[in-house]
C-alpha cells in the first residue's frame, strides 16, 4: 500500500515507500519551498513522527489526581512512551528531539538536523539510566503528563558560561502533551524543578524565557509570566536570563 503525506501547502504527496515518500518530500521542499532546508533525515523524522504519534490531542477539561517525581531510572520506560507516542501528537515536526537539544549545544551545534530520532532517542534513554539527565515529570492519574528537564548549567553547552556552571541551576525545557496544558502544569514543574536544583546545591536557578512567542510550542523554554510566577527577576547583566537566587548550600 503506497505512503502519502500532505505539505503544509496542502500538496498531497504519494510514494511506494517512506524513504521514498522522503526523497519525494525533500524534492518538493526544494522546488517550492526553498527557503526551508529539508535533508532525507529530517523529512524522514517527520514521516515516521507522523505514524507513531498516537496520543490524544483533546484538552482535558480538568484534571484528577498530579504527582511529581524527580527523574530517575525506573521512569525511563515511562518518559520514552511520552516522547515517543504523546507529547506531540500535535506537533510531529518536534518529536525528533527527545529533549537533546539543549545537551547537544542548542542552535550552536551544527549537526542538529542530520540527527535521526532514534539517535535522540538512545541518547536521552542512555541520560537517564546514568544519571546525566535529571529534571521532574508530572503524572495525572498515573500518567506521565509533563516534563521539565533541569540541571546544572554545566550540562548544556549552550548555557554555559565557563564560570560557576556547575553551582547555577538552568532550567532548559518544559513539555506537556496536549490533554493536560493550561492547567497549570508548567508553574508546577518549574517549582518543583527549584527544589531539586536546591537540593543539588545550586546557589541560584537560572531560566531562559522567550518573550511573545510566536505559538504554544515555541514556549517551551518558558515565559517571562511564568518565571515572575515563581519568584525569578531578570538578570540584569544577561539579557533574556531571568534568575532566582538559592542562597548558600549547607
């Protein structure tokens, strides 16, 4: 049975295969959409998202029971299914990422888009397992709902500043999949996040918002209401760094 896609032009696209079906949408990109440079890697992240993505995307109109948990090993399975299945079930252009950007150096690492998803995949699985990955996970009626990756900012390229990096906590990314957004999850997780920063000695807790974003997705580092809501301030010496201060560890 053939495969088909539709562009975001509304072009329906037809081949007898998906690594087919990719060269046939990289082929159209470049005829029609040049200005977005699509390789066979990254058109075939989409087409396999598009497959995989199941979950609900209907916003529930309140929610039942929320627990947070620090990340940890045993959830690995847990945390895999909800990248893998759920938290962008409305959005499969992102769901290659696995929360690797950040660990990879963000938009300052050149090879960002010749990543495959499975290659994100097995990174942050390895992450976890050992550690190296820490952060916070909401679950509603004992389901994983929300992510917020955070650790010291040693641990992301990009926001290291060479100096104090692993004192100042950074809080780098906050996903939750569609049922459970605007319930406040996002104000949960980041106060949760502060805590276990705190009790792993941070002096103080940095967040990188964006202002006006231009859609729910492209708020995933967190907005500066969101920030203010947990008591962070602008940093006055780094532009776009809000900052809460932990006092001196004990």
């Amino acid at each position: 049975m053939p495969e088909t896609t539709k562009c975001f032009c509304g072009a329906e696209l037809v081949a007898l295969d998906l690594d087919r079906l990719a060269e046939s949408v990289v082929d159209h990109f470049g005829e029609f959409h040049p200005e977005i440079r699509l390789n066979p890697i990254a058109a075939r992240n989409y087409l396999d998202a598009e497959r995989r993505l199941t979950g609900p995307t209907q916003r529930l109109p309140e929610l039942g029971e929320v627990e947070t948990r620090p990340i940890s090993p045993d959830l690995v399975d847990d945390v895999l299914e909800f990248f893998d299945r759920r938290v962008f079930a409305d959005n499969p252009a992102w769901a290659m990422c696995y929360c690797m950007f950040h660990h990879l150096g963000g938009r300052d690492f050149p090879g960002w888009l010749e990543r495959s998803w499975q290659e994100n995949r097995a990174d942050l699985e390895e992450r976890i397992r050992t550690g190296r990955t820490t952060g916070v996970v909401a679950y509603v009626d004992g389901v994983l709902a929300g992510w917020c990756n955070c650790g010291p900012r040693a641990v992301f390229p990009d926001r290291a500043r060479g100096v104090d990096d692993d004192r100042v906590g950074a809080v780098v990314c906050f996903a939750v999949a569609p049922p459970y957004r605007r319930h406040g999850l996002a104000r949960l997780l980041l106060r949760e996040a502060v805590r276990l920063l705190a009790g792993m000695g941070m002096t103080r807790v940095e967040g990188y918002p964006v202002e006006q974003p231009r859609d729910q997705a492209a708020a995933y580092v967190g907005t500066p209401e969101l920030f203010a809501s947990q008591g962070f301030v602008p940093d006055p010496d780094t532009p776009g760094v809000m900052t809460l201060g932990l006092g001196s560890p004990t």
